[in-house]
C-alpha cells in the first residue's frame, strides 16, 4: 500500500521535472520557454514535496525530489547571482527605482510612500494609469527633471523618468517598441537610462512580438556610448529566450533577480521576476533589493549602481 502511495504522490512532482527538463533543454523553443519562466516557484513546490516525503517516509520520492530540487537550484541560480562585478565599497553610486505601478492602481499615496522610503536618485515607471494624470507633481515630488509622460492612445504603456539632476529625453521611435530614454549627467557622470515594457510572451501574444520588440531595443542601444541602465517589466527572467537575447545582444549585466516581482500577491519565493535592471559592462551592481509595495500586482525593484571597477591594464 505504502509503496502505491508514493508512486501516486510522485505524480505532483511531474510538474517541476518538467519545469526542470524544458529549461536544461535550452533550445529557445517558445514552449520550454514558457516552462523555464517558473524555475523558482517549481523549486519552492519541489521544497513542499520534499518536506511532504519526509514526513510520510518515502525514501524513492525524498531522492527524486531532493535530485530536482538540486537540479533546479542549478538553472535558477544564475537568475538570483548574475555574473557581473560590483563597484568599489568607497565608490559613490546612484539609486534606481524602477517599477511596473499597474495600469488599473488607483493608490497614488502607496507609490508616493513606496517612492519616499526608496530615497532614489532616479525613478523609472511604466504602466501608469489614469488615475495619476493629474497627480504627477505629488507623486514625484522632489524630482523636478521628468520627461514628457504623454503617450498618445496608450495609456497601458504610459512610462515616465524623472530625476534629481536634469535630465533631457531623446530617442522616441514608431518601431514597435514603448520605451522612454533620456540622457543625464549624474554623480557617476553622464549616463543613458531607458525604461521599456515588452509584451506578454506567447501564447498571451503574438508569437514573435517580445522578440521584434528585443531587436528594436538592441538598435536603439547599441550606438549609445557611456554607461546605460534599462529598467523595466520585460515579461522574461533573465535566463530565458528573451533575457538571453537581451544579455548577449547587448553585453549587458543584470542585477539579481531574488526574490522575485510577480505576481506581489504571493510570497517572494513564489514570484518570477520578470521586472529586470540590466547596465553595461562599465557599470556594476552594488545592491538589489525590493521596495515597499505600491498596490500594484508587481513589486518595485531598487538598485544601487557604481562604476564597474577598472582592470589594471597588463604590462
């Protein structure tokens, strides 16, 4: 009895195994795509698992569980600890905070909170609703430097920048792709920052719509010289198709991606991040870490920037 017990238990860790399989298969495929989105909520089910078999004393299903936990924790730890240096302790940085504030949020004084405890140099947001049209200068009060939040017929992707130090938009194109540039001159020195929100994969989207959209990002900032900083909700962790195409196309970094952003409703191993920081290779990540919630369905990401360090050149 025991023994058709855990056969029949095993059933449920069937999900993370293929969660598992699709993303050591790596073949860019938009199926295991979509399965390798879920790396770290499979890892946390496979952790309940385990401490399910534990309990119940199923040896076979402890040692399947514990070999895709183990495989898992293998895919997913890229995500959390992305190649990429950090800046010196005594190196001065600047503070990001980036954020998906969802189209539908009506809570102005929840960002507003959420902005203040933050304490950012710049501000990056995407998905601003109507409901803070007429609240700008409330909500981003103490950052006088903002670009032009207007967006014709697209309120779901109206994005903002604004910042302490002046800072001058440029760069808007009709290529298919909603993102905000501007330029600025900042303690690191001047610095481009972008703020972009890419569709929903397939089958939420057309098939090749994240993909067009990568490709239009890569022609925008590939003859940009100086440190850049794109920020934004890019429906992808770091590790999958898209995140692959925007690391290796670009030669960007990105910051660590635990615990996750979506959805802000679970617990933070629970969620995917899919709200990515990347940076040029001049620059480097200090820290990462999750601000207070804003009353959106995503969880806003603060990053602390440097100047990556400079290698001693060979004599």
């Amino acid at each position: 009895m025991k023994f058709f017990l855990g056969l029949f238990l095993l059933i449920p860790l069937g999900v993370p195994a293929a969660i598992l399989l699709a993303t050591l298969m790596n073949n860019g495929h938009r199926w295991t795509d979509i399965l390798a989105q879920f790396t770290s909520p499979a890892l946390v089910g496979t952790g309940i698992l385990l401490v399910t078999y534990l309990f119940l004393r199923l040896r076979l299903n402890q040692l399947m569980a514990g070999l895709v936990g183990l495989g898992l924790l293998f895919v997913v730890w890229p995500q959390w600890a992305p190649e990429g240096g950090r800046p010196a302790p005594e190196a001065p940085i600047i503070r990001v905070y980036s954020a998906n504030v969802w189209v539908r949020n009506t809570d102005v004084e929840a960002m507003r909170r959420s902005i203040e405890a933050a304490d950012p140099d710049v501000i990056l947001l995407i998905e601003m609703g109507p409901a803070t049209r007429d609240q700008i200068d409330t909500l981003l009060a103490g950052y006088p430097y903002r670009t032009d939040t207007s967006v014709q017929g697209d309120l779901l992707n109206r994005a903002i920048i604004a910042a302490r130090f002046p800072i001058e938009e440029f760069g808007r194109r009709h290529d298919g792709l909603h993102a905000v540039m501007a330029r600025g001159e900042t303690p690191l020195g001047p610095m481009t920052f972008i703020v972009t929100h890419l569709t929903r994969p397939w089958p939420f989207e057309g098939q090749y719509g994240q993909i067009s959209q990568v490709t239009s990002l890569t022609a925008r900032v590939t003859p940009l010289e100086g440190p850049v900083v794109i920020a934004g909700d890019f429906n992808s962790v770091t590790t999958g198709r898209i995140g692959t195409m925007i690391r290796e196309g670009m030669e960007l970094n990105a910051a660590p991606g635990w615990p996750g952003t979506w959805p802000s409703q679970l617990p933070g191993p629970g969620r995917i991040t899919i709200d990515q920081v990347y940076v040029t290779r001049d620059l480097a990540i200090r820290d990462r870490r999750l601000g207070q919630r804003n009353g959106s369905d995503h969880m806003p990401v603060i990053t602390e920037i440097g100047l990556a360090p400079v290698e001693p050149v060979p004599e």
